[in-house]
C-alpha cells in the first residue's frame, strides 16, 4: 500500500495549464529554493550572509559549503529525499543551515513555532509523517529535550533528533556537531524536482489544530523573489530576523529567502526585546525588519528611553495582525523609517503596501496583492460577489497559494473552492485602487498579537474540565493585544477558576498563547438552529458588562 502522506505530497499541486503559465511568465523558474545561495557563493563569496545574535558569521561561500554539508550529512545520518524531518529552533545559525541543507538533499523540513508545544508538535509529527526533528537543547528555561521525549512516545515514528547544543543520552539523538562530522565530500544528488514540496508550514489554524501547507520550490522561491523585488531588497540590505524565522513573514516574505534571493545580508535575533533588536540593528547597520502588531507597540514604547542608533533602519514590515493607525502613524514619526503593511498568510497570497503608495494608503490599508495574477474575489455567505468596496469573504489563487493542505478530502473540501480558490476566512473590503481593507475573520480563528489557532481547538480540550459542562471561546478586541481570548464556560456546579483552566490546559502540553485570558461564567451557551455555538451572539454578550 502506497504510503497516503507520501502520495499527498507528490500529487499535482496545480492543473497542468495554469503551471505551464506560470512557468511561461516567468515566476516558476524551475530551480531549487536555495539556488540564490549558491549563485552568491560564485560571485560574492565573502559577502557576508548570515550573522546570529552572538556574532557569528557566514559568507556566502561559507552559507553554501555548509547547506552542502548539512545535506550530506543528513543522509548518512539515514534521512533520504521525500523524507520529512521537524525543525524546531530558535533563531540560530544552525536553523538556518538546517532548513537549506535538507531542501537541497530534497528532505522536507516541516516548521515549527518554538512556542509550540505537544499538541502542536505531534498533530504536525504525525501529520508529516515525520521521521526525524532538530531542536535546542534549551531556549530560556524550557528544555526542548523532554518535549520531544514525550512527542515520540506518542510518534514512534521519530526515529533521530538532532540537537544543537547537549544532546542527552536519549536513543537515536545526537548534538548538531555530531551530525556535522558525518558529512563526506560532495556527491552529485540528483536534481530537485522545482515542482516538489520544497518544506511543510502550518496554518494559524480554524476549526481545529493547525493544518500543514505544502509550499514547492518553484512557488516559494517566486514568494521570497517577488517580495524582494516589491519591498525594494538589494544586495545593500541587511534584514533583521527578529520574529521567529520558522514563520512564512520572516522566513519568505521577503525575510532571509527574499534577502538571499538578492544578495543581501541576514541578522538573526534570538529574541525579540526591545534591548536585543535595537542593539542589533546599530551594530550590524540593519535596515529592514518585520514585526506583529503588539511587538512594535513593545518597541514604540522601549523607544522613548532608549538612545541606541537606529538611524539605518528604513523599513518596517508590519503585518500577521491589523495594525492601527495611530501605531502607524507614530512608528512614521521615527526619523528615515517608513512603514510597509503586510497583509499575508502561509497559504500563499501577500498583500504589501507599496513605497510608492501615498502615506494615507500605507497607514490604513493592509496592501495590495504582490502578483499580477493574483486572483482576489470578495464573496457573501452564499459564496456570490459583492459589490464594489462592500465587506466579504477573500478567496484567493495564484502562482503562490497552494490549492490543497497536507490533510483529509473534508479539510480540503471545506478549505478551497472547486476551482481552487483558498479560502481565506478573511473579511475585507477593496479600494478602487486595490488596496484591502481587513474587516476581521469569519469562522472561529483567534488572532492574539499575530499568533493564531482555533477556538475549537481550546473548546475540545476544556469540555473534558470536570467542572466545565458547556464551553466556548471567544476573541474579544483586547488593547494591547488587538485580540485576546475570553472562554465562557457554563459550569456543572462550582465554577472553575481561569487559573485552574490554563492549568488544564498547560498539562495537556498546549501552548501557552492559546490559554485563555479571560473567563466568563454563564447559565448557557448559544446556539445555531444547526446546534453549533453561535459566535455572534456570543460577540454580543462579551460586550456587555458582567453582571455583579
Ligand atoms: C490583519 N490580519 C492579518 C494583517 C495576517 C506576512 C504577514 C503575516 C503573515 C501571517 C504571513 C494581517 N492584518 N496585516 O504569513 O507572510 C491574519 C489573517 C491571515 C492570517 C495568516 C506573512 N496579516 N493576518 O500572519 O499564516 O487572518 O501568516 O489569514 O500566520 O493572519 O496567518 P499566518
């Protein structure tokens, strides 16, 4: 029996007309993602292109030698093409490394949050088929080892974990330098096919736990190259990675791929504190970073006090959640930066302001999308257009959105259109000048300062809380983290605390943004006349005060 993820994964991912357009207009070039690497090497080989937050730096030559080593190594490590392998790193050279080097070995990384947790982590182990993972040994006070101790007692599957710095003594785990001492001399691999799954992101997540999104070599590399080209990358920029370079934003849009994709040089910040990224923007002469909402109010504030030259800093990319017009208008009043929006999604389709929109544009729009044949439709509940500058839903496809997730018929029935438009959940209108406008999202996505999952999700686990007899979580607008999450819990008897719940909840191995921040206690919960919860109404009563 053929193995189902495999055959998902090598399915056809657009119909064979289309792909040939986008091959003859020139956004698939049919090479591999990393091969911007290795053109640098040979024309600027002591350009630097990567330096982590301690210092360390690699050239292009020294970039590209070793993604070739990592590849190597990582099949006489056992890892063969089509093989999916967990990546779970901080912002560290390593991170990097790892991710080029097995997608030139034609290993699929499959990326994921540090902040992730045991659900997350094995829904996505398990829905990969996943066979090896990277991690740290520790990032603050957490130790990665014991999370994925526990994740492949429930993933047998995983059978090697590579891990930069202390290994431990664990079965089938060795440190980064272990795995790097494996690599031999260069071998001729074969060509990637540019139409094969390059790496597996996952999604914020409706409906349930994150999905997993296939992105191929052609489409990711028109991502990163396209979004270079439209934020004005060059070969004189130096990116920050100040967000966690697992996530499409910094990763592809343009982030390090798109900076590669030019020339230019990337800076990884382990962390992202006001103090970490502003020291690394004057002593490595920054000039573009992105950011979430909530991350640049931190920095706006920090900045009042803070006297560190961040005079080469001249973009900031801020998308993953609305930005507010004040914010903007405030990060305009730094001296030389200008904001770009970035309405964006790890399914495909980027919206950028763009440097040549006029200032109001930029301060209240969330861009326009990045491709000519990017095709936008605003629909109402019966999936039919609006009118002009109306509020709907956004479906979406292009040469960069996938037209199917790594996941069941139902799921994808649900997620895409017939004639593969993406479904975005996304509510927003259009400006005659093409710009959108984000209205807030239908269905039960939760938004909390960038970081997204399903209320389901939360509601699937607090529903076995003994004291919990009916439950439902909601997204309520928040001030500092433009949404936070408020569980309404309709209790047996005694009422359970919030503390007890987000122990509950921790002790399932949650993640710890997906906790609730509020609580609610209520005689009941609403309902369709289908008999699901009924997030208006439920919108409704959060407004109104608690009664005393
Ligand atoms: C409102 N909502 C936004 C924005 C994303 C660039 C930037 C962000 C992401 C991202 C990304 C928003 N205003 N400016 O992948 O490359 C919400 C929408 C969207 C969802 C996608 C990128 N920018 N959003 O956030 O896959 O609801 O990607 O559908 O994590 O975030 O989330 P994600």
């Amino acid at each position: 029996m053929p193995d189902p993820i495999v055959s998902a994964l090598s399915a056809p991912r657009w119909p064979d007309d289309v792909a040939r357009r986008y091959r003859e207009l020139g956004y698939w070039r049919g090479e591999e993602l990393t091969a911007p690497v290795r053109h640098y090497a040979a024309s600027h080989p002591d350009k630097p292109a990567l330096i982590d937050s301690v210092g360390r730096l690699l050239t292009y030559a020294e970039l590209d030698r070793t993604a070739d080593q990592v590849a190597s190594a990582l099949q006489q490590w056992g890892l063969a093409p089509g093989d999916r392998f967990i990546l779970q790193l901080p912002n560290l050279l390593e991170l990097v490394c790892l991710l080029l080097g097995s997608v030139r070995a034609g290993i699929i990384p499959v990326m994921v949050l540090p902040t992730h947790r045991e659900q997350e982590v094995i829904h996505l182990a398990k829905g990969s088929g996943a066979v090896a993972c990277a991690i740290a040994d520790r990032q603050a006070s957490y130790d990665f080892r014991g999370l994925m101790r526990r994740v492949r007692d429930a993933v047998p599957g995983i059978g090697k974990v590579v891990v930069v710095g202390e290994p431990g003594e664990d079965d089938g785990v060795i440190s980064y330098d272990r795995l790097m001492a494996m690599a031999g001399p260069p071998v001729d691999r074969p060509p990637v096919d540019a139409h094969a799954v390059a790496l597996l992101l996952h999604s914020g997540g409706t409906g349930g736990l994150p999905k997993l999104i296939p992105r191929t070599h052609n489409d990711y590399d028109y991502n990163a190259r396209a979004s270079a080209e439209a934020c004005g990358f060059d070969e004189n920029t130096v990116y920050l990675a100040a967000l966690s370079a697992a996530h499409n934003f910094p990763l592809a849009c343009p982030g390090l791929l798109g900076t590669f994709s030019v020339g230019g040089t990337v800076v990884l910040a382990r962390e992202p504190s006001p103090d970490s990224v502003f020291s690394l923007i004057e002593k490595h002469k920054v000039t573009v970073t992105a950011a979430v909402p909530t991350l640049v109010s931190l920095w706006l504030e920090a900045r009042e006090f803070d006297e560190t030259d961040i005079s080469s800093l001249k973009l900031l990319q801020v998308g993953g959640a609305k930005l507010a017009e004040s914010v903007a208008r405030r990060i305009h009043e730094w001296p030389g930066v200008r904001v770009q929006q970035v309405f964006g999604m790890a399914e495909g389709l980027l919206n950028y302001t763009r440097a040549e929109d006029p200032i109001d544009i930029v301060e209240t729009t969330q861009g326009r999308p990045l491709s000519p044949d990017d095709e936008i439709v605003i629909v109402d509940e019966e999936g039919q257009p609006v009118a002009d500058g109306a509020v709907g839903e956004l479906w979406t496809r292009g040469p960069y959105t996938i037209r199917s997730y790594l996941a069941g018929p139902e799921i994808n029935a649900r997620s895409f259109t017939p004639d593969g438009f993406y479904r975005t959940g996304d509510m927003v209108r259009r400006l005659p000048s093409g710009h959108l406008v984000v209205a807030g999202r239908s269905g039960d996505q939760i938004n909390r300062g960038g970081e997204k999952f399903s209320a389901v999700e939360i509601e699937n686990h607090l529903i076995d809380h003994p004291a919990v007899k009916e439950i439902a979580v909601l997204g309520v607008p928040d001030a500092d983290l433009g949404q936070a999450s408020l569980a309404f819990v309709h209790p047996v008897e005694t009422p359970p605390s919030l503390r007890e719940l987000k122990d509950f909840l921790r002790q399932r191995g949650v993640a710890t943004y997906k906790l609730p921040d509020r609580l609610r206690i209520v005689d009941d919960i609403p309902l369709t006349r289908f008999g699901k919860i009924d997030r208006k109404r439920l919108a409704l009563l959060a407004d109104e005060p608690v009664p005393s």
